[in-house]
C-alpha cells in the first residue's frame, strides 16, 4: 500500500494477559511479523507484562507500548506509575486518553494533556485516543465533541512535540462491539482530526501526523480502511490478542 505517512498499527492487550501468555503471544508474532518493514509495529501489554515482553522484542522489528502513565514523575501516588519507570523497560509509546479510562476513571482532556507532556518530558510517544459515542453521533455534534478533545487533549504542547504525538481516532460505540465505522465515516472523521491539528499548530505539522482508526478493527475490514487517505494505521483492541488476527491485520495493511 503506497502511503503518504508510515503506518502504525499497535495492539492493545488491555487486562488482558499474564507474563506466561503474553511471551507466548509476542513469540508468535515475532515469528510472523519478522519480516514486516514497511509498517511500525507496537505491542502495549499491562505493566506486569511490560518486563518480559521488553527482553522478548528486544532483537525484533516489534517495539514496546504501555497503555496509560501518571502525570506526576515520583511520589506519594498510590497504584501510579511514572514514565521514568516505564523508560526502563524502553517502552517508546503509551496509550493515553483511552475511552474506558475517560469513562471508568473519569480522565479529563486536561488530565490527558498533562500526561501527553509528561510522556514526551521522557522521550514517549504519546498515542491520545478521542471519540464520540453513538448518542452523540446520533445528536450530530461528532465533530464538537473530537475537535473538543483534540484541542483540549494536545493543549500546551510544543510543535516539536505535536511532531513526536499519535492520535487514534476510535469511536466509542466501534470499541470491542464489532461495529466498526465505515471507512467512508472513518477518513471524514480522520480529515477532520487533520485539519484541527492544523489549525492548533501548522499544516507541515497536521501533514506529518499519523492518526490510527480503532474500533473493531479485523484482518477482513483492515485493507480498506487502512486504505483511506487520512488513516495512519490501527489501534487494535480484542484483535490484537491473538497472534492469528493480528499478524492477519498487518499483512493485509501492507
Ligand atoms: C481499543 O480498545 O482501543 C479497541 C479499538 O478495541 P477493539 O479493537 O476491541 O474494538
């Protein structure tokens, strides 16, 4: 597939997982995925996992995401975690903004912007999630809501570090439904992403950034949304965790 920007295509394992399976499924897609250059590849286990799938990756095309990190760099916070601590495990990316953490653990955009900037005080790449849910898509305020999101989410950050930031457009009623967004629906919304960020920052910037589509995303509905325009790659949820249907997800993406 000839892209203007590098896809990137990341699992998302959730709680998904213990040390023992979680070597077991990265062994599997080391073996499959070896030869695959032409895409990033990026695997966020939970964090008791992060250790042992770090040493696994470490020879192999596959780097190494978490799925959420504190704001605050040490301290007295109980069940945190810092990005230094994720930086000893070379972990690169870390997923913030997530839809369920946005709904179970009532993270604000405020909050994520101040986690994106942590992240990048630590060279990680930021991967910031937005979407809508279905009654807001239904009520005709999508892009209310998203350029909301983008704009309050990526607040404070500099050009430099826009440049270092992933977005994964994911709506919420696509997530672990099998719903997925068309791809008609998924490039609008993608285009539209764009061009906030171009409006926050500058058009070389908006041009230059991958944005991912996550929400049911499949071997079988893969190509043809990986083939739009404005979609970057995938943020993959239950599909990631099973080496069949990822490493299906990829190939079918290149
Ligand atoms: C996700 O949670 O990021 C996700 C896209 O999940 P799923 O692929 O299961 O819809």
């Amino acid at each position: 597939m000839d892209k203007e920007r590098k896809l990137l295509i990341a699992g998302n394992w959730k709680m998904n997982k213990t040390v023992a399976e979680a070597l077991d499924l990265v062994r599997g897609l080391k073996r499959e995925l070896a030869n695959v250059k032409e895409i990033d590849l990026v695997v966020c286990p939970p964090y008791t996992a992060l250790s042992d799938v770090s040493r696994e990756i470490l020879d192999s095309n596959i780097r190494l995401g978490a799925q959420n990190m504190s704001e605050n760099n040490v301290g007295a916070f109980t069940g945190e975690i810092a990005g230094v601590m994720l930086k000893e495990f070379s972990v690169r990316y870390v997923i913030l903004g997530h839809s369920e953490r946005r709904q179970y653990q009532k993270e604000s955009d405020e909050l994520v912007s101040e986690k994106a900037r942590a992240a990048h005080s630590m060279s990680i790449k930021p991967i910031v999630c937005v979407g809508e849910t279905l009654e807001q898509r239904e009520s005709g305020i999508t892009e209310e809501i998203v350029g909301g999101q983008i704009k309050g989410s990526l607040a404070g950050l500099t050009a430099e570090q826009m440049d270092e930031t992933v977005i994964a457009y994911e709506p919420v009623w696509a997530i672990g439904t099998g719903k997925t967004a068309t791809a008609e629906q998924a490039q609008e919304m993608h285009a539209f992403i764009r061009k906030t960020i171009a409006g926050m920052f500058d058009d070389q910037i908006a041009k230059r950034v991958r944005i991912q589509y996550g929400g049911s995303v499949k071997p079988a509905n893969a190509r043809e949304l990986m083939s739009q325009p404005d979609i970057d790659g995938a943020l993959v949820g239950g599909a990631s965790l099973e080496v069949r249907n990822f490493s299906d997800i990829v190939k079918n993406s290149i």
